[in-house]
C-alpha cells in the first residue's frame, strides 16, 4: 500500500554548464544520419508494432559497460543526491538502472490518432515504480510537448488510483507470475493495460517545451506521462536516467 501514498512528481531544473559538460564526456559519440520524411500512420491498429520499430531505429541504449561508466560520472552522483531530496527518499540509496538517448529525428513513423501525434507511446503508465531524469542535450527551438505529465484526471484521483494505477499492477504482476510458472515460456506484455481515450487529452497535461541544453525533468512514472507529442518536429537528443532503490 505503500505505493498508494505516492503524490504526482515533476520538477525542472537546469544543469550548469560545468555539470552538463562532465556528463557528455561519458555519452558515446553518435554518428549523425540523414533526416528522413516521417510516414504518417493514422490506423491505431498498427501504432503498437510501429511504435517498437520507432524505439528501435530512434533510441540509443546504453550498453552494461557504458551504463557502468556512467554510473561513475560525477554529474550523475549530483543528480542522485538532487533525486533523493525532491522525493524525500534521503534515508534510501539508488542508483542508474538504465539509460538511453532519445534521437527522435532518426524514428521512422509518426502517429496522428484522435488529434493527437505520437512518436514512441501515448500517454500511459509503466510497469514498475522508478525515478526519471530526461536532460535536454542540444538546445532546441519551436520543439512542444517533449514532455508531459499529467497534471488534471478526467476522473476522481481515488478512482485512477484504484481502477488505473493498482489494477495496471496487479495485471504486470499476473503476468509475470504467468512467465515463470510456464517455465517462461509464455511471454505476456508485462505492461498495465492502455489509459482509456479521456487520458489522451493533451489539456489534461503539464507540457514541457522548447527545452534548452541541460534541462532536467525529474519524476516517477506512477501517473500518466509520455515524451514527444504533438505537431511540432521533433529532433533534439534528450538523455533519459532510470534509477531504482537499492
């Protein structure tokens, strides 16, 4: 019940040119590729396959030694203390889970559902309680919607508490505990179902845009959120931090 008690988390912040500057000595350096024309899909029938060739062909994953080397990096050691105070966990350590590089210049598709554009996902929860930094590695102009979080329900709290949050977690755990007792040979989402079409309301959301160079967004991902909506042209790289409790 813990997990109930937590309160909806986003906060900006700006990292110094100094901090910012040791960061990117421990991101690989990637080759720059042409700017192709998007395809637009508008079927929602095939946003979910589409949507992972778009994860695949546009995002960067860092490797274990990469993620290891970041781990070390003096900036991140800063953001983890700065994680820690903002959500009031300072009693208890984390540290980098994952990383990847959104290149959204590089993504093949782009999806224009119900008046809205998306990119990688829609708005949606995650399978598993973790803290988020995205930091903005170029400047970027005229780029809206890099980031939303979600700031009105279109229904009472308790009852997306209840009926969204708990059950999506309930059914992430249904379906691991269907991998191992079939000896993991059945392989379920592990994802909570997707938020109705009244969460799909750019109104609803706190929008982040135009971020410049070493903007961090930090929060957790039990409410509603998505990266790069919208009609603008989405290009800027932005670096995003996964962290868990030790």
């Amino acid at each position: 019940m813990l997990l109930l008690n937590k309160k909806k988390f986003f906060k900006k912040t700006n990292l110094s040119d100094k901090l910012i500057k040791k960061l990117i000595e421990d991101i690989p350096i990637l080759k720059k590729i042409p700017i192709k024309k998007k395809i637009e899909i508008k079927n929602n029938l095939e946003f979910y396959s589409l949507a992972q060739k778009n994860w695949k062909v546009s995002t960067y994953q860092f490797s274990k030694q990469e993620l290891n080397k970041l781990s070390s990096n003096p900036t991140i050691e800063f953001i983890k203390k700065e994680l820690c105070l903002s959500h009031n966990i300072k009693h208890q350590k984390i540290y980098l889970s994952s990383v990847c590089i959104f290149l959204p210049s590089r993504s093949k598709y782009v999806f224009d559902i119900n008046n809205q554009r998306y990119i990688y996902h829609k708005y949606h929860l995650d399978s598993a309680y973790k803290l988020k930094a995205l930091i903005l590695l170029t400047d970027s102009k005229e780029e809206d919607q890099q980031f939303s979080y979600i700031k009105e329900f279109p229904e009472s709290e308790l009852v997306f508490l209840l009926k969204r949050m708990w059950t999506g977690r309930i059914i992430v755990f249904l379906h691991k505990l269907c991998y191992f007792l079939s000896l993991k040979k059945l392989k379920l989402s592990g994802q909570p179902p997707e938020l109705p079409l009244k969460y799909q309301n750019q109104k609803l959301y706190k929008k982040f845009n135009s971020l410049k160079k070493g903007d961090m967004i930090t929060f957790h991902n039990l409410y509603p959120h998505s990266s790069h909506n919208g009609y603008s042209n989405h290009k800027s790289p932005m670096l995003q931090l996964v962290f868990d409790k030790i």
